[in-house]
C-alpha cells in the first residue's frame, strides 16, 4: 500500500520519499487534498461505527438485563 504523509515544513512523503510541496504540479497537491479529505472522511466515520457499536453494546446488556431480571430494571419510554 502506497504511504503518504505531510511534514510541518511543507513536504510530502510518498513512498519514503520526500517532496517539496512547492515542486509538485498543482494535480499532484489537489490529489494531496483530497487525500486529506478522505482521511478525514474517514476519521468520521469511524467515530460513528465506535459510538454506534458502544450503543449497541449498551442496548444488549439493557436487553440481557430486562430478560433475566426484568423487576430490576426501571421501565423506559421512548
């Protein structure tokens, strides 16, 4: 899988190899940025897997707790 990451002081490595961001066609630096936006993209939605699974996590154990003791649990409306 092809790596890239972008330094502070305004290069880019690809591959291992770095690249003044100056120097790169201006395609290049708009791949760069969309790039970046789909590493956001994705950043997104895995926060929204993670808060779904720990909500589905949490609904189950509610579940499990309503079937096994179902006087113990206060009831809930939605």
């Amino acid at each position: 899988m092809e790596e890239m990451t972008e330094e502070m002081n305004n290069n880019v490595t690809i591959n291992e190899v770095d690249y003044a961001m100056d120097d790169l066609s201006d395609k290049a630096k708009n791949l760069i940025s969309f790039i970046k936006k789909l590493d956001d993209d994705l950043a997104e939605h895995r926060f929204s897997m993670d808060k779904s699974f720990l909500a589905r996590t949490k609904v189950v154990e509610d579940l499990v707790q309503e079937v096994e003791n179902p006087e113990d649990v206060e009831e809930v409306t939605a």
